[in-house]
C-alpha cells in the first residue's frame, strides 16, 4: 500500500518533511479492523507530534501519523463483533498506532464509529477526534447534565476544529448559553454560524467577557493555551465552576488560584481510552454513533472547511502548514 511519512522531524517547509513510500498491508487480528481509507483529517496533534517524535534522529522506517479517518471495513480479526466487511467507518484511531496516513489502517473496533450516511467522505473525516474531545470535555469531565441546561460555557478557540463542534455539543446538545472566542470577522462569523451566543476577543478576555455581561463562566474550555490563559480563567470561572483544558501546560500550572472558589480543573485527552486500554474504551464506539445520528439528523453540522484532493506528500504538507498557521477554520480534510 501507499503510505505517506517522515524519518526525522523537519519544518514543513523542507522537501522532506513528508515522504512517499510503499508497505504492506496489515493484517487483523483479535478486535482489529482493516479499513481502506477513503478521506483523512489533519489535527494540531499531527504536526506536533511530527515536529517533536524524531528530533535529532533518523528512523529506519517512516512514522506514519494521522489521527482521522473515514473508510470502509476491508477485513476483521476473530474477535469483532461490532462491524463486518463492507460496513463504511469512522474514527479517530490510536496514538499508540500507525496512523491513517495511508491507503489502508488497523484501527481497533471499540474506538470505530458507524459513518453519518447523509454526510460525504469528506464532511464526515471532519469529525471524529474533535467530537469525541468535546464531548469527552462535556460529559465526561464536567459531567453536564439536564440540571445545567441555561448554565454558561467560555469556549477559548472557538473557531478551531474542536471549538467548532464544542460549539454545537455545548448549545445544541447540552442547552447551554455559549460565550466564544475569536479575534478576527471571519472567526467570529464561523462561531456565530456553529451556534454561539456571544463571540468575545481573546485577546482582552476578561474585559470583553465582563462588558458582554457576563461576571462568571458557569464552565470554561480551553483549546488554546493553559498557561497563557489561566490567570484569565482564573478571574472569569464561577465559584464552585469547572475547568477543562486539552493543550497541555509548558510550566506547572498554579491549582491554588482556584482554591478560594472551590473551582474543579481538569485535563482532556481523547486518546487516554485507547492508550491505556480502559475498561469503557468501548465508549468512544458508542459517542462516535451517537454524534453520526446527530449529523444524520442535522443536529450537528460538519465543521469541513477546506479539501485538498489525493493522497500526496505535497497535500499533507499543505494540511499541515494551515494548522500550524493558527489562522485556519474549522477542519481541512483530504480526499484519496
């Protein structure tokens, strides 16, 4: 099969920051699938992890990364009992994996959705490592439920992949009043078209935050920069309020400024199920349906914003470098 990869972590901008090379196809076993991939997303987790996972070394054999996907089931292990071949897929695999950089993936079932039939390949590949990170975030870290339904909810980043459909999750689904951030008109139009109630500048949060007319945040998501925000987060979470964060933290980050108003914090990472084998890994399976039915019905809405044609070295460089931007919308796919 046609794989795309790296050996070491380059600039995007260098010829060999992404390669082409033939591998074989591999083979399922236990509760693996072989999906034949017709569509990919690429995620700020993508160019991280090449920027970072082969520093100062030269791999022997290319890492494939990629971290979304839509397919169709090519083979099964002996022990799946959730898919069968033919069956049309969606997922946002395993970081412990090989990626969906290429034509063909084992990905293990429980983490595998059915694909949104009303959807294309493309506006379905859009969605599942964002959907499960903001659902992950909702319901799963807060734990927000009908009792919070009017509550308020700070998305920080709204116009990125997983502000998109947090967006949508937040109003939509948990009936929640959704304050987001933006700093530019055309962010600020794609935040109001996913459903936010109020666009705010991050740039002057707490000021724009107060002057919208809000003194606290019920809820706070941060899909931006834990330490360059927290003192903002801080200032703005509502005593007795919660806190989640999916970007990580360079420094410690400071628990004893949410001590006096009891504030919950928490981390979000969509991959903690697979990586560790929980004992609910199968959960993803089911919130992945669960969001198909949602974009099925028109609930939600794809957040596909830009499509790149083709399989190519040249394509996922162009994917990577709108990531690395900070400046794009929504979600870039690229269609085999």
């Amino acid at each position: 099969m046609k794989a795309i990869g790296f050996k070491t972590s380059l600039p995007i901008t260098d010829k060999d920051s992404f390669i082409e090379f033939d591998t074989a196809i591999p083979t399922p076993t236990g509760r693996d699938l072989l999906v034949k991939i017709t569509a990919i997303s690429v995620n700020p987790v993508d160019f991280k992890i090449r920027q970072n996972s082969a520093k100062d070394t030269v791999l022997e054999t290319p890492k494939i990364i990629g971290w979304d996907a839509v397919g169709v089931v090519e083979a099964t292990g002996s022990d799946v009992s959730l898919f069968q071949k033919g069956d049309e897929v969606f997922y946002a695999g395993d970081i412990t994996r090989s990626g969906s950089n290429a034509e063909y993936q084992l990905v293990d079932e429980r983490i595998v959705g059915r694909k949104p039939q009303n959807l294309t390949a493309a506006e379905a590949a859009a969605m599942p490592l964002t959907a499960l990170t903001a659902w992950e975030s909702l319901f799963d870290r807060i734990r927000i439920n009908d009792k919070d339904k009017g509550k308020s909810i700070l998305i920080l980043g709204g116009a990125g992949g997983v502000g998109s459909i947090a967006i949508q999750i937040a109003k939509k689904i948990a009936g929640l009043t959704v304050i987001a951030t933006a700093s530019r008109p055309e962010t600020a139009a794609w935040c109001k078209e996913m459903g936010a109630d109020v666009v705010v500048n991050h740039r002057h949060l707490v000021e724009e935050v107060r002057r919208a007319g809000f003194r606290y945040a019920d809820f706070i998501l941060d899909f931006v920069d834990t330490n360059a925000y927290w003192d903002a987060m801080a200032d703005l979470i509502k005593p007795q309020g919660h806190i989640v964060s999916i970007t990580g933290s360079s420094t410690p980050v400071a628990l004893n400024k949410l001590k006096s108003k009891s504030v919950t914090f928490s981390w979000e990472l969509m991959y903690t199920r697979s990586s560790f084998q929980t004992e609910d890994m199968q959960e993803q399976h089911n919130i992945l349906n669960n969001v198909s039915t949602l974009l099925d019905n028109g609930t939600l809405v794809t957040t596909l914003k830009t499509t790149l044609r083709g399989l190519t070295a040249e394509n996922l460089k162009e994917a990577h470098r709108l990531q690395e931007s900070g400046k794009s919308i929504g979600k870039t796919v690229i269609v085999y």
